[in-house]
C-alpha cells in the first residue's frame, strides 16, 4: 500500500529534476534509475556535508587541504 507522503516524496523529486533539465525524458525505469537517484544523491551529498562541518566546528574531525579539494579525518589531539 503506498502512502501519500512516499508519493509526494517522490513528484517534488521528479519535479525537482525537471527544473534542472526541463528537456528531459525517460521510461518510468529511467526515471527512476537516473531522475530519482541523482535527486537522492545530492540530498545525501548536502546532508553529509552539512554533518562534516558540524564535526569539524565540534574538533571531531578535522579538515585539510585547500578549499574545494577538502579531505576529512578524525582529529588530532
């Protein structure tokens, strides 16, 4: 049974794509293959980011290197 959240998850992803590539079009395979999971992608890549910075601000981690080029690791003490 699908519930109506999922679904809304799901049309502001597809929606979300198409706004970045309003050209676009795909079997609903596709969609889901390469619409859905780059959308996934990128709210894990922001998450993930937003977590390593709250890591670094703590001391837990540490970063190094220049900007754009960061590596992560845990920190020194």
């Amino acid at each position: 049974m699908a519930s109506r959240e999922t679904d809304d998850q799901v049309a502001e992803a597809i929606l979300s794509y198409l706004a970045e590539a309003p050209e676009a079009m795909d079997t609903a395979d596709g969609v889901t293959e390469w619409w859905l999971l780059r959308q996934h992608v990128r709210v894990e890549v922001e998450a993930v980011t937003r977590v390593l910075d709250w890591l670094v601000e703590r001391g837990v981690l540490e970063r190094v290197g220049r900007p754009g080029q960061e590596r992560y690791r845990r920190a020194r003490m």
